[in-house]
C-alpha cells in the first residue's frame, strides 16, 4: 500500500477532542446565520499549535439587527471551562438561533472580535486548548 502524505486528511476516528468542538463551534455559528436568513456564509479555520481561529462572515436579513446587537454578550460574557468541556456535545441540540446555544459556543472560546455593518457581520473567534 502506497504511503499518503505528510499533510493527508485524517479520518474523524483520528479526530481530536479540540478538532471536534471546533467544527461543532461552526455549524452553530452557520445555523444561527441561517435562521437569520443569510444568504452568504463564508467560514475558515486556521489552527495553531495550540490555538484555533475561526473566521466567519456572513450577511442577514436587516429585521434581525436587534438579535445580532447580543452577540458580543453572548460570545464574549462570562466564561465557564468546566462548563464547556462537558456541555459541549449538546451544541446542535437546540432550535436553530438560539440564544442558548450561543452561549454555550461562548464558554468554547476565549475571545470574539464582532464587526456588525447594516445587514453584515464579520466574526474572528479565538480558542486556546
């Protein structure tokens, strides 16, 4: 059997823990944006030795403003590690966009930087595991 490369995708039995809550942190972000009817969602993640950046930047429906106007609370509010690493598989549980989950997303990182323009935003979200 021919060797694959150095930098061959893994299978997900080979998976991290961390690799995990990353992805699950996106396809919360990406339903959120989805209930607030965006059009346009545009995700990367950039990982480190020990630090994953998540990118994303989507647009939404103007009339959802007031719910986006939260999100620093909700990303950025009080962390909770315990918290995190044990709830963490609930994340896709809920109703799509809620607040609740949203919280939960904001126990998996340490940090958001949240740019919010008329009908689009832009998120940097840091994790340090």
């Amino acid at each position: 059997m021919k060797k694959t490369a150095r930098h061959s995708r893994r299978n997900e039995d080979d998976m991290t823990h961390e690799e995990k809550k990353t992805a699950k942190i996106v396809e919360e972000l990406t339903m959120f944006f989805f209930a607030l009817e965006a059009t346009y969602i545009e995700t990367r993640i950039e990982r480190g030795d020990r630090q994953s950046v998540i990118r994303l930047e989507a647009d939404f429906d103007p009339s959802y403003t007031d719910t986006l106007s939260h999100l620093d609370q909700y990303l950025n509010g009080r962390k909770n590690d315990g918290m995190g690493d044990i709830y963490w598989e609930l994340a896709g549980s809920g109703d799509p966009g809620e607040t609740s989950q949203l919280l939960l997303v904001g126990m998996m990182i340490d940090r958001a930087e949240i740019q919010i323009a008329k009908d689009h935003v832009k998120l940097t979200l840091f994790r340090t595991y």
